[in-house]
C-alpha cells in the first residue's frame, strides 16, 4: 500500500472503513477459494490483501481508543 493509500484511509469516517472491510474480507474469502481451485496465478495478492484487512483493523482500533 502506498504512503497516499493509506492517508485515504485515514481520512475515512468509521462506517466507510468497516463497509471497506467487509468488502476486503468478502473479496480474501473468494480468493482463498479461487486459489483452491487453482484459478489464482498471482498467489502474492492473498498476502496483500491480509495486510490491508490488518491495516483497516489498526485504523478502526485506533478511533475506537480515541474515542
């Protein structure tokens, strides 16, 4: 993720981050099923997208201690 990636993210209110959460986990979920299946050539992209569900997940703990 890039340095201008993640102050979007940063800007972003509570509700869009947890939509964009459930969207990213939906979207791992059907990856992992995909590389199951032998579908995925890019087998990188899992480790990727687990990376930005964490990044979401510290964003979302950090306002909650905020708050």
């Amino acid at each position: 993720m890039k340095n201008s990636e993640l102050k979007q993210l940063k800007s972003k209110s509570k509700e869009e981050l947890y939509k964009l959460l459930l969207d990213s986990s939906k979207k791992l979920q059907d990856l992992k099923f995909n590389l199951a299946a032998g579908k995925v050539k890019n087998v990188r992209s899992v480790r990727v997208l687990k990376k930005d569900i964490a990044r979401i997940l510290t964003l979302l703990n950090e306002m909650k201690e905020i708050n």
